[in-house]
C-alpha cells in the first residue's frame, strides 16, 4: 500500500467512548511536599479511567504572565516530572505559549508558576496543551487496524455540530481500556459533553 494513500476503516463498531480532560497537574514528589507541605499525603479522591491514576485531594493555583486558574486538581501517583495540562483558552487567559505535545514530551515545553498551600515552584517547563489521543488494548488496536503512535482521524459529534479532529496519536498498551481524551477546548468545539462518542473514520 501507498503509505500516503488514504485508508478507509471498516467502520463498524468503531465507537470510540470520548473522556474530556479538565486541567490538571501530575506532580513529583519534590514539587508535591514543597507545594503542600511534609506533611500532606496524595491520595485518592475519585479513581481516573486509568488503571491505577487518581484524581487527589490536593488542588493548586497556576500562574502565568497575565493571569492566574485556581483548583487546578492534582492527579497522582507520583510521576519522575511535574506535567500541567492546560487548554489553549487557559494559555491565553495565563498569557503562555505552551506546545501541543503527548504526555511525557516535555523538552522546552512552557515555563509555569504554582502554588500551593504551603508554598510556590516556578516551573522552567512542564507546561503542556494535552495532543488528543486514544487509549487502546491491544485487541482494540487489532480491530482498529492501527498500532501505537499511528495519527488517525476521529470524528466527534454533539447533538448540533460535527467535527473531524485530526492528528490524533493512538496509543497501546495491555493496560489501557478503549478511550479517546479531548481537552475542553476540543469537547465545547464540538459542543459535547461526558459519554459521548466518537467514530474513528480514517488513517492518515
Ligand atoms: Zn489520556
């Protein structure tokens, strides 16, 4: 096959369940005492989709050149890096500038203050505009016909508007169940809400 040839999937039960991720903040350990104080535990709130991620009880206030957002909630366990999730429309009200990337993919990502109840950290990097993606088993990737890191197409429909979302990043792994994240943004684009679905409907 070409591999800029456009591939239609089979599209039958190619629902995809859509979560919308608020923003939030995975932290490290260091950041997390400094922040919250020695003796704050995090701790689970409300269990995330995930297996094994949780929202806490701790949330945080990020600060940027223009603005500040309070009750940013603070999701554990412990990651080696702190990550802020935030949506493009919170990047214009914070006035910062950060990259669109996949978790994890911090390298010369946005500079972020936070604060805590204890105390402030000043960020160089860790801010990050969430790239949508698919979490997948790997039975689910079999029947899609993808694999990790494939970008696909998803389309994502409200009662009234229609969006094809493109540049979506599949990921599999034997840990995740079948969902698709979407940012706030991304969700009020479409005009939907929690347990919506969306179709994936072509490779790239
Ligand atoms: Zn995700």
């Amino acid at each position: 096959m070409m591999s800029n040839q456009v591939h239609d999937l089979d599209v039958t039960n190619a629902n995809i369940p859509i979560a919308i991720s608020a923003r939030h903040c995975h932290i490290n350990e260091e950041d997390f005492y400094h922040l919250f104080g020695r003796k704050a535990v995090l701790q689970k709130w409300k269990a995330l989709s995930l297996p094994g991620q949780f929202a806490s009880q701790q949330v945080l206030t990020i600060k940027g050149p223009r603005g500040h957002i309070d009750n940013v909630r603070v999701l554990g366990p412990f990651r080696t890096e702190t990550q802020v999730e935030i949506s493009q429309t919170d990047a214009i009200k914070l006035g910062v500038a950060p990259p669109i990337r996949m978790s994890g993919d911090l390298a010369d990502s946005e500079s972020i203050t936070l604060i805590g109840t204890n105390g402030i950290r000043h960020k160089k990097q860790g801010l990050i505009i969430a790239q949508a993606h698919i979490h997948m088993a790997v039975s689910d990737a079999a029947a899609f016909h993808v694999k990790d890191k494939d970008i696909v197409t998803v389309e994502i429909s409200g009662k009234v508007r229609q969006l094809h979302l493109m540049n979506v990043v599949v990921r599999v792994s034997p840990d995740f169940i079948l969902e698709m994240h979407v940012d706030t943004d991304e969700a009020n684009a479409a005009a939907i809400h929690t347990h919506s679905i969306g179709k994936l409907i072509k490779m790239e």
